[in-house]
C-alpha cells in the first residue's frame, strides 16, 4: 500500500443517500478471486446501459469526473454488505477518498485497508461540497485537515492506528503477527488453546 | 460495576486493549468463511506463507455462489455459471491446502452461514464470532458478539486467530407487548429499521431486550438480529435463556457431559447487569406493529401491507427510488401485481419459517402468472422440512423446491429476478438490483409472502389466516 499523507483533487459528487456496497460493486462481479480489475465494474448498473455502453449522463463518464481522487457521497454511504471489493472498485478507479456525513462501519474498515481514506464533515461543510462539483481540495491526513478552496480547513476524525498505518504504508498484519507472544498467553490463561484432536 | 452483556463479552476477549494510540486485540472464538470473501485473503496467506493459526477455529461452507438445482448439486451437472464453478472450485482448492474444515457442496450438513453455524451448535453464548459477511450479525441470537468483516481481516483472523477492534458503542432496543396474530419477528425487525433508521446503529452494537424478545424462538431472535446490520449496527445481541439452552443442548458442536454444565454457568452470568448503562435506549411498542413490507430501494423504506406508499415532496432522492420501484407516493401497496416470490435466506430460511408457508399455502395454490421459488437455508432444513411434507404442499400449490443456499437474495448463482418484475421476499435487502439487475425488491415475512403468492398482489396475510 502507497503511504498518503496529502491528496490534492477536484470532486465527483453523487448525492444520492444510502448508496450501498451492492450499486459500488453488484453481487454477480463478486465471483472475481483477485482485487484487480474491479473498477470496471463499480457502479456498474448505474453505469452502463443494458448493452454495457457507458451512460453519457453518468457522472463517472463524463470528463469532468476523469482524474478525479475524492469522492463526495450523499449521506451515510457504504451500507450492506461487507464485501471488500467495493473499497477494490473504488481504489482500482482511481478514487482516494470517500466525503460524507456517515459512512457504514464496515465499508470505513474496509476502505482503510486499502488506502481509501473516509473522510467525515458536518453537514454544512456536505452541503457546500455538494453544490460545488468539481471543487479542488486538499486532504492532510497528517493534521487531519480538508482544505475547501476558498482556504477553509475543516478537521475529520480518522481512527489514530488506521492513520499511522496509512501515513507509513504499512498494513495492520505486521502489527497483528507480532502480537504472538501475547495471543499465546491469551490461549493458555483462557483455556483456548488448540484442541488435541485437529491440532 | 454493572455492565453489559457486550462489554462482558468485549472484556474476555481483549487478548491487548485498546489505547489512545491503538485499537484493541480481540480474539476470535469463531472464524466462518465462504467462497465469496476469502479468496483473496487465502491469498494474502500465500503471499506472506503464513498458514491458518487455528484451524479448529476456523469452518468452511459455501453458499452464495453454489446452485440451488438438484442436478447441479447431486446430479453430476457441472456447475452451469462458470464463474460461479470457478470460484467455488478454487474454495475448495483453498481449504484442502489449508486445511480448513470445509462442507462442500454435496455435504448433507452444507448450507448458508448463518444457518449451519447455530444449527450445528458451533454459535454460543459469550463467543465473539466473526465471517466475511456482514449478517453475522445473526448469530448474537445467542449472546454471542458476531460481526461481519472485510477480506483484508479474514485474513487477519486467519493468520493470527485476532482482529484490530475500537470497542464499539450500545444501544439498547426494548421492544415490549405481545404480538397480534399474523405478525411475526420479520415484522418486528422490519418496524426496528424503520423506527432506527439504516444508519441509526452505526457504531453500535443493539442489545434487544423486553418481553417480546424474550417470548420469541431462537428461530425469531434469529431473524431479529439478523438485520441489525440494516440498521447500520454491526451487532446485535439478545441475552441467552432457557430458550438459548434448550436450543443449543444436544447439539452435534455444542459442549457435552461436564462441559455443557460449566457452559451453562458461564453463559448464564452474562446477561447485562441490572443499571447497567446503555449508550443509547429506543422503546418499542409491539402490540402496535402491524405485518410491514419495503416499498423502496433500502430495508428502512418500509410501512404497515394497509398503509400507502408515503409522500416526501420535493426529495429528489426518494422520488428517483420509487421511480425505481415503479410506485407513487399515494399508492395503495396493496395494488403492487407480484411477478415471483421468494422465500429464503439467511433471515427466514429456517424450518419455522418455511412451516409458516405452509400453513399459508396448504390447500391453496400459487397464483397464475407467479413463480415461487423456496430455497431451504441448509440441507437439513431442507431434510426437515421434506420429513413433514412440506415439500408436498410447496408442490401441490405450484411452488418451486430446491437445494439450500442464498439463491435469490442475491442472485450470484444464476437464481435471479428479471428486470422490472416485483419479488416479495423474505431475504434481509431491497437494494437496486439486489435480486438481479432492475429486480424489484419487497420484503416481507414468510408469511406475507405466502399470501402474496397465493393472490398475485402484495397481502396481508391476516386476510388468509383461519
Ligand atoms: S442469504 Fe443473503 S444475506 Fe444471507 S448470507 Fe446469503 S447472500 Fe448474505
């Protein structure tokens, strides 16, 4: 994972609420057994008509969105499903980071994984952005800051061990794996260690 | 001090706890997996030659992509969806390597997730439980804490049995009074969302409580806690009972002899505490809810079958959702012509539910124009279910019977809904294309969905019940 500590970019607005991880990435892609190649197919149904031809009218097809890094969604996106490949679709695109006032639990874990940063605001900050398609802004992660253009710095919370990791490009498995000792010691004080018959 | 049942399960689990800096190490008591989430995290193993800490953690099943036909499964008919043959082919690839215990396609004890899990009696109270799928959340049913997760924290869990956790808020959802006739735990988790909202849980894990969660079945508390996720909850849990006990004693993983008394003990100490706080509490009252379906493109858009599709002037959102459904503010939902039914899923595709059916379709037959499809949640349901005939009223009624799996709630196996045409389902979402692209979703109760079959339009089942 590419370590990011400032994105500059213009926006791609979908004002839509709720969208959920089925109109990111719909189910019959999920067959894939890799991550790469799925941004083809994000927001496939929204996309592409019934001949698989892009939408003119999509926001995705037209060229203001070619470029673009940051996604502002209408409230609370990223609900359903747990499916990774929705964050995969996102990143394989292009995208960086995902605006909103909510953003579903599963879908914020994922996307952190993946160096997709979630970036939450206030609802007049949403409002702007979302009446201002295109808008170039700055994304600090390292102080945490969404420069607006017109010099604006509006804060967002980002968990501080997801922010570390994403500030080094280094995945949580490192960290994970070395626990060991203490993951040991867990199984013997609790009586959770490997059962003698499939051990 | 008093606490909750899930900072009790939280707290025995914490292998490292959280700090400012760092979320806490959890372990993972139970780690599900299926075809279509772990690839890539079987992947991540390789990459990093690392192999499943515990394999007597960990089970395997396959079920979103398999097909639900019977010469496709048994027959000896390869898998006709090639994509879906290849992944389920490579699971299996995954799982003979890594050892991983794994009901393949022909098992007898083979179905979704979420159903084998409890029926096996693997699902316990005080276990955290974890599989890439987001309606683990069904499986608190039983007091335990069980979420879903990304394929990057398969991986995780696979390779070191932990999952990186910030411990999560509670909300406390005290649902209280009896249940009139006809109106059943879907109904219950439906007026739930509704009342919550879809994004009303975020960050929380639920504790249902009261009288009417206590009345219920495991069955019921299944289906409750299966969609808290549709609330944006990752969990939801419901304190473990003599009706818990009853349900898990005897069964084929559930602890034996000495062990099952010492469980017992253990699992009867974690019921919240008496002043234990909640984050948040919502009141519920049940003697109102009336038989609920969906009407637009999320599990929140929801009303009572005699009600009309409501009025938001001037929501550009909510106009371009029912234009999706083809509906109008206004409308009767009782007008909507149904195209197929579907009774399934993780949600209501347990014995009680498809007995629901039945009482529902016996005697009575499928309307012209309508195909019902009934897909049982695991082969022994499947078992049971043909063991007190009801395959035979499914047949008699012009119903469709097929081997288990998730089948239409999501159409990756080829079970789809075609464009335009409106399902009444018993699965747990409505989205844009859930069922098959331009598929139009309408959740409901087993027994709402019964009842539209048999009159082609959406009903409430009151209307047929003796
Ligand atoms: S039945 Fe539907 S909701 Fe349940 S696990 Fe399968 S696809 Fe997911």
């Amino acid at each position: 994972m590419d370590p990011i500590r400032i994105l500059r970019s213009r926006t791609v607005v979908m004002a839509t609420t709720n969208i959920d991880t089925d109109q990111i990435i719909p189910a019959r892609f999920l067959t894939t057994t890799t991550k790469e190649g799925l941004g083809a197919q994000l927001f496939a149904d929204w996309r592409y008509d019934a001949t698989g031809a892009p939408k003119p009218d999509f926001i995705l097809n037209t060229p203001a969105a070619q470029g673009c890094q940051v996604l502002v969604a209408g409230r609370n996106v990223g609900c359903g499903s747990s499916r990774e490949h929705a964050p995969w679709a996102l990143v394989d695109f292009g995208f960086r980071a995902v605006i909103s006032t909510e953003i579903a639990d599963i879908f914020r874990n994922n996307s952190l994984k993946n160096g997709l940063l979630p970036v939450i605001v206030d609802a007049a900050t949403h409002e702007w952005l979302l009446a201002n398609p295109g808008a170039e802004v700055t994304i600090d992660l390292e102080s945490r800051e969404l420069g607006l253009p017109d010099g604006r710095k509006v804060v967002f919370p980002v968990e501080a061990f997801a922010r570390f990791c994403l500030l080094n490009g280094t995945d949580e498995m490192g960290y994970l794996l070395g626990q060991g000792e203490a993951i040991a010691a867990y199984e013997a004080l609790h009586g959770k260690q490997p059962t003698a018959a499939t051990a | 001090m008093a606490k909750t049942m899930f900072e009790k399960v939280w707290e025995t689990h914490e292998v490292v706890p959280e700090s400012a800096d760092t979320p806490a190490v959890l372990f993972i008591d139970l780690h599900l997996t299926h075809e279509v989430t772990s690839p890539q995290s079987f992947t991540l193993l390789r990459e990093k030659g690392l192999p499943v800490r515990r394999r007597d953690l960990t089970f395997a099943t396959m079920d979103h992509s398999t097909p639900t036909t019977t010469d496709q499964v048994f027959g000896g008919v390869p898998i006709k969806l090639a994509s879906a043959r290849g992944q389920v082919e490579q699971f299996a690839r995954n799982c003979a390597d890594f050892d991983v215990e794994l009901l393949g396609l022909q098992d007898q004890k083979r179905g979704i997730v979420h159903i084998i899990g409890p029926e096996m009696g693997l699902t316990q109270p005080g276990k955290t439980i974890v599989c890439g799928d987001s309606h683990t959340s069904t499986h608190g049913a039983f007091g335990a804490l069980a979420f879903g997760i990304g394929s990057t924290e398969v991986g995780h869990v696979f390779a070191t049995q932990c999952l990186l956790q910030r411990k999560a808020k509670t909300m406390a959802v005290n649902v209280e009074g009896a249940l009139a006739p006809g109106v059943s735990a879907k109904d219950v988790v439906l007026a739930i969302i509704n009342h919550i909202g879809v994004s009303g849980g975020t960050g929380h894990v639920l504790e249902y409580r009261g009288s009417t969660i206590r009345a219920m079945s495991m069955e019921e508390r299944m289906t409750v806690c299966n969609m808290s996720i549709e609330a944006g909850a990752r969990a939801g849990m419901i304190e473990p009972d003599e009706t818990t006990f009853a349900y898990l004693q005897g069964r084929e993983r559930a602890p034996q002899g000495a062990a099952w008394d010492a469980a017992l003990a253990a699992w009867r100490a974690l019921a919240t505490d008496a002043g234990a706080r909640f984050d948040r509490e919502v009141h519920i009252d049940a003697t109102q809810i009336r038989p609920m379906v969906t009407y637009g493109t999320h599990p929140g858009m929801s009303i009572a079958i005699g009600d009309t599709v409501p009025v938001h002037a001037g929501d550009s959102v909510y106009a371009a959702s029912l234009a999706y459904m083809g509906l109008q503010p206004g409308q009767a939902i009782t007008d909507v012509l149904v195209n197929v039914v579907f009774v399934g899923s993780c949600t209501n595709g347990r014995l009680s539910d498809l007995e629901e059916v039945a009482s529902v379709l016996r005697g009575r037959k499928v309307a012209h124009g309508v195909h019902m499809l009934i897909v049982p949640g695991s082969q022994q349901v499947k078992r049971e279910a043909e063991a007190r005939g009801l395959h035979e009223v499914f047949a008699a009624a012009g119903a469709e019977w097929r081997e288990s799996g998730c089948s239409m709630c999501l159409g990756m196996n080829g079970d789809t809904v075609a464009k335009g045409q409106y399902c009444v389902s018993t699965s747990n979402r409505n989205f844009e294309g859930r069922q098959g692209v331009g598929s139009r979703t309408l959740l409901a109760s087993p027994l709402t969905a019964a009842a539209s079959a048999v009159t082609g339009r959406v009903t409430d089942p009151r209307s047929l019940l003796a």
